[in-house]
C-alpha cells in the first residue's frame, strides 16, 4: 500500500494566518502538531516511511522535511506551481507505478489538511478500501455519512443498494454534486443516499492511469518522460515541463465524474475539511456564551457565537459583537461575519490584484 498526501494547496480561506510560505497545512489548527503532522501520524500506520509521498509546493519543500524528519527526502515530491488535484494524483500515480515496479500497487490518497475525529476508524476504513480495490480493479473513495446539511462540502450520490460483501456498506457511485446551497443540501440529507465528499481515494495504479490514459490523454502521454527521470538530476525539469504544458483540473471533474468504474465506501467517523474559519469556529471548544477562542484572552459583554484569534495570546474585548470571526496577525486583522467566512479568498484575490504581494 502506497499512501499520497496532498500537501500544495494555498489555504487562502485561512488568510491572514495561511500565507504563501505557512499554509494550511503546515499551521496547528486543531491541536498541538501541524496539519500535516497530524496526518502523517494517521496514515504511517497503514504502511511505511518509505511508501509514503508527500506532493507539495517546490518553495514548501524544506519545511515539509523539518516537520516529518521521519520521511525520505526523496518521497518529497515537488511542484514547480499548482495544477489542482488531478495533475497532482497522475505524477504521484507515475512515481508509484515506476517505483513498484508496476501498475497492481495500491495507492491510498489523502489530502493533507482535513480533520478525522477516530484515527483508528479511519484505518480500518482506509484497510477495507484498499482490499476492495486491489480485488476488483475500481476507483473508490471514502463517502462520510453527513450528520446536517451543509452547503460547504462537495456530496455523493450512491445507489440505493450495496453492491458487495465488505465491513462497510460499499454502493456504484450514480453522481458526483457540487457544493449546494441549504435547500439543496437539505434534499440530500433527507434522501439518504448522499455522502459528503471526503476529496480521499483507493485505487490501484492500473486503475487510475487507465481512466487518465481515457480521459486526460495529452497529460498521461508526458507521465513516461516524468518515469524516466525519476530519481536522478533530470526529475525537477521532467516535473516543470509536464506542469507547464497541462491544464489545471481537479481529479473530480477530469476523472472521477465520467470514470467507468466509481465505488463509495460507507464511513461514519468524525471529519472536518477544516476549510474555512467558520469551520474552526464549530470544531472548537465553546464557552457559555458559544464564544470560541484560539491564543486570544477573551473578555466579553453580551457577545456571542464569535471566534478570536490572536499572534501572542492577546486579550480581546468584546461588547455587544455576535456572530463575528477576528484573526489578528503581526500585519493584519481580519474581520468578518462567521457566514462569510467562506469569501476570505476574495480579499487574497484583491490582495493580488493591487499587488499587495506583502500580505500574501
């Protein structure tokens, strides 16, 4: 079992605290190791180090090395710019295939930065998978058994009986949903058949590259250059030249929607995309008044439903302020209602558009 751990993203909706150089992943958001540690402790118990790569920014490499010192440098796979999540599985997808020695390998991916309440619920799920794909030959990913309507997550829509034997309920996927709005997500809850989407894959490599060789061809044809490579001094410039010549796509619109055969296994343990401050706001623990906090001091007067963050554990006082998510940096405060959390990423656009590079 090879695992793949999805490390490149941004987490421009974590901004201020997310940066260029500190995203997400690499930030102690829900405890007291990073999120990348966190998932690397989760997931090196299913196999080893050595079968474990890690695809992340080229400018993230070193911090990456320093925070898992466990893991082969060279299991640290670099991307000279983000391609989104499908160019990202299909040079990971390359390196196992080359590294194994063929395609029956079984390789696990997980992105980097979510949240999993029972690490060992998630193995034993994550186990089962892997038995099921390496027997049949399928794409299958993990549906969590959503517990409210929530319009943040993308959904699964499943048939309505189980199509084989397994541990855990396992359905032919009929559609993939985008994120809906309430009313929508409302549906979906009460239909039964609708999973959120975990964004985390089981599949052999012949089955992967088969779907990339049917539906993304230009960019499979550029993956034996990228094999050949691997390994020596050519691997960084094989990587830039695939990147520079592909389109970004994710893996759910380029693959996974009009891939042949789709399966979804049933999982019901605790999880959390952590995709948002708001998403922070509800995982964490909460005072009387529903006040969150994170290395902030709080004092407050009829306030209520907020979330404070501060760099320095600084005292906040609030008075008559409800529903409110602050951030406070060195450089910067964010302010902004805890619905709209989710637009933090339109001030990093215009952070970018008025070149305010030294925010980012």
């Amino acid at each position: 079992m090879y695992i793949v751990l999805m490390a490149g993203g941004a987490g421009t909706r974590f901004w201020p605290l997310s940066r260029f150089e500190t995203p997400k992943q690499l930030l102690k958001i829900t405890g007291e190791k990073t999120m990348l540690q966190e998932t690397y402790d989760r997931v090196v118990k299913l196999t080893t180090p050595e079968k474990i790569l890690i695809i992340t920014g080229a400018h993230l490499v070193t911090k990456v090395a320093a925070q898992l010192p466990g893991l082969p440098e060279k299991n640290i796979i670099a991307e000279p710019f983000g391609r989104n999540t499908a160019p990202c599985i299909a040079l990971a997808s390359a390196i196992i295939r080359k590294r194994s020695g063929g395609d029956a390998a079984v390789s696990v991916v997980v992105p980097a930065d979510h949240m999993i309440g029972d690490d060992e619920a998630f193995r034993d799920i994550i186990r089962s998978a892997v038995d099921h794909a390496r027997d049949s030959d399928v794409l299958m990913t993990l549906g969590i058994k959503p517990g409210y309507p929530e319009t943040g997550y993308g959904y699964i829509q499943r048939e309505e009986e189980p199509c084989c034997v397994s541990r855990y309920p396992i359905y032919k996927v009929k559609t993939f949903a985008e994120k809906p709005n309430m009313e929508t997500a409302a549906r979906f809850l009460e239909s039964g058949d609708f999973y959120w989407n975990s964004g985390i894959f089981v599949w052999t490599v012949k089955a992967i590259m088969d779907e990339f060789q049917r539906q993304m061809t230009d960019m499979y044809e550029m993956l034996p250059e990228v094999e050949a490579a691997l390994d020596t001094e050519n691997m960084a410039a094989a990587i830039e030249h695939m990147y520079s010549s592909i389109r970004p796509e994710s893996i759910d619109y380029g693959i996974m929607e009009n891939a042949g055969q789709v399966r979804v296994i049933e999982a019901e343990f605790n999880w959390n995309d952590v995709g948002s401050w708001e998403a922070v706001y509800n995982i964490s623990p909460k005072t009387k008044d529903e006040n969150a906090h994170m290395q902030a001091i709080p004092m407050t007067l009829d306030s209520k439903n907020n979330f404070f963050y501060t760099s320095g554990g600084k005292l906040v006082a609030a008075i008559d302020v409800h529903d409110l998510i602050m951030v406070e940096t060195e450089d910067t405060i964010l302010l902004c209602k805890r619905q709209s959390s989710q637009r933090v990423k339109e001030i990093v656009d215009k952070l970018k558009i008025k070149d305010l590079t030294q925010y980012l």
